[in-house]
C-alpha cells in the first residue's frame, strides 16, 4: 500500500496546528506525536476555513 496523497497542503496544516496550539508538537514529536482528538479538531478547523472562504466567494 501506497501513502495517501494529503489533501491538505502542508502549509495549511501547520497554520491550523498554529490555531489550535499543537504546533509544538509537530515540530517536536511529527504528526504522529498529536492525539487522535487534535487530528479531528485539524479537520474541522480546515472545513470551517473552507466554508468561510467559499462564502467569500459567494458574496
């Protein structure tokens, strides 16, 4: 099996571990070093930027 291919930009994943302050981590420990529950609020802090930037879109 193959790595899947993130969908999420690397850039936009330190920016949301900045947000959620588990930065220190992932520079410390990689992304293996966050909890499982910091992996799920990284991804509902990435839908929340999208759906905030398609209703910018949108206006």
């Amino acid at each position: 099996m193959g790595r899947r291919r993130s969908i999420m930009s690397e850039q936009l994943k330190m920016e949301v571990a900045k947000d959620l302050g588990i930065l220190d981590t992932v520079e410390q420990e990689g992304w293996g070093g966050i909890k499982a529950k910091d992996a799920g609020n990284m991804v509902k802090r990435a839908i929340q930027l999208a759906e905030e930037a398609v209703a910018k879109q949108n206006k």
